[in-house]
C-alpha cells in the first residue's frame, strides 16, 4: 500500500478528516499514545488537540475530560487535584460558585469544611481561606468572632494576643470592663486575677498604678491609699470661671488698658 511520510493513504485521510494535514502534528499524537482510534474519541469530543497529551498524563479518559470541561474546569492540572481530593464534577461546581479563588475554596474543602460553614464564614466577612484557617486554629465560629468583635476586637493578632493572656471567650474581656477597667491585660500581667480586681473595683479603684502602689505597701481594698483627686465639681466651676474672665477680659479690655496706662502716668509723675 502506498504511503506518505510513514503513513498509508488511508490513515492519511483519516487524519486529515479529524483535522491534521501536519503530518509532524500527527507524529507528535502518536509518540504521546494517541493511535489513529484514540486520536478519533478525543477530536470527537471537542478537546483541543494540544491539551490531550496533559490530560493524558494526569491519567484522564476522554470521557472523564468531557464530564470536568462541562463542569467549567478546562485546567488539567487544576482538575487532577480536585480528583486526588475525591472531589467530583458536581461537588466543584458547587464550591466554585461560592466565589472565591480555585485555592482558597480547594483549601477549605481540604481542611473539612462544608459548604455552609464557609457560608457562614463569608456572611461574617472572611473570605480568605488563610484568615478562616487562623481563626480556626483558635477554635473560633463565625458567631464566636462576631462576640469578640462587639467588644472592639476586630483583628485576628489581636484576638490570638487576648487568648494567649487567658481570655478564653468575649465574657472573660466584658466582666473585666463591666468593673470599668479597659486594660484587663495589663492588670493579668502584674498577677491580678478578676476575684482580686472586682475587690479594688468595689473599692473604687479601678487604676493598676493605685493597686500595685498599695500591695507593694500590704494594703487591702478596705484600707487602701487612694490618690488625691480634686473632685469634678470643682474642675467645673473653676472652668466656668475661667471663661467668665475671658469674657470679661474681651469686653472691657480697651478700658483695661487705659486704666494700666492712666496708673503707669501717674505713677511717674509722683516721682
């Protein structure tokens, strides 16, 4: 049987039926494993010619290639990870449809969350895969981040920082404020538990530098120093009087200051 470049002219013209005329194309198929039936059920299904080699590789029948590109995964490599996952076609298309990244939703079905946990996580405005991960690794929920946010802590560092000082939860932080004390940590560092501060609250002190000035002096709650303080309705009529010279000051400063020169003439003239 005649022959062309290697092939007779019946395999020639079927090549040439599924669209090769380049005979080093054809070549390169059937080097790659893709003899003239199996280059037939791959040209059938729609998959360009220069990828069945990639999917060939990651170990893809071309019925499987047609399911994943139907699906919306065209990526070969992408796919063979979702594969190597247990992901099917249909699972993939409902996490791709949450929105995020290829990565950050392969990463949260990777770390075992379902579908409305990441819902969830997104509702509370988390998207990324790496800060669910992080608030993850401090056994957080969606709602636990949201008490933890009504309190004013709104940052991850931040949160992971109170954890590490023992408050375990949002309440710890709110009974320390709920004594009127807004530096909980610092009053944990010196050794303060929330027994002993709600004793100096209900004492009225609610400044570490008072506490510690007082137990380094051996006193108690019921007999501690307090700093002198003028008291607030003093610091108001004072202010109210200062504005009321202002005015005055405002008013009758002109007549002031010809008073001032008036004594200051007479003042040399006597002399």
């Amino acid at each position: 049987m005649s022959s062309y470049h290697g092939y007779n002219f019946d395999d020639a013209r079927k090549w040439r039926a599924l669209g090769f005329d380049n005979f080093n194309d054809i070549r390169q198929l059937t080097r790659q494993g893709f003899e003239l039936d199996t280059a037939e059920k791959w040209a059938s299904s729609g998959i360009p010619y220069k990828e069945w080699a990639t999917w060939k590789q990651h170990g893809f029948r071309v019925n499987e290639v047609v399911v994943w590109r139907r699906a919306g995964f065209r990526s070969a490599d992408m796919v063979a990870q979702l594969k190597k996952s247990g992901i099917t076609p249909a699972v993939a298309q409902q996490w791709a449809a949450l929105g995020p990244s290829f990565r950050d939703w392969k990463k949260l079905y990777d770390l075992g969350l379902s579908l409305g946990d990441v819902r969830s996580w997104m509702d509370a405005g988390i998207k990324s895969a790496d800060l669910i991960e992080d608030y993850l690794s401090l056994s957080l929920t969606p709602h636990s981040l949201s008490e933890w946010k009504r309190e004013g802590v709104n940052t991850f560092p931040k949160i992971k920082q109170y954890i590490e000082q023992g408050f375990s939860s949002p309440a710890d932080l709110k009974a320390w404020r709920v004594l009127g004390i807004h530096d909980a940590p610092r009053w944990v560092a010196a050794g303060i538990s929330l027994d002993e501060a709600t004793q100096w609250a209900n004492a009225g002190i609610t400044d570490l530098y008072t506490v510690l000035n007082n137990k380094r002096q051996g006193r108690a709650p019921d007999n501690a120093v307090r700093p002198w303080r003028i008291p607030s309705v003093y610091w108001a009529v004072a202010g109210i009087g200062g504005i009321m010279i202002i005015f005055l000051l405002a008013a009758y400063w002109e007549e002031f200051l010809s008073g001032l020169a008036l004594a200051w003439r007479k003042v040399r003239h006597s002399h």
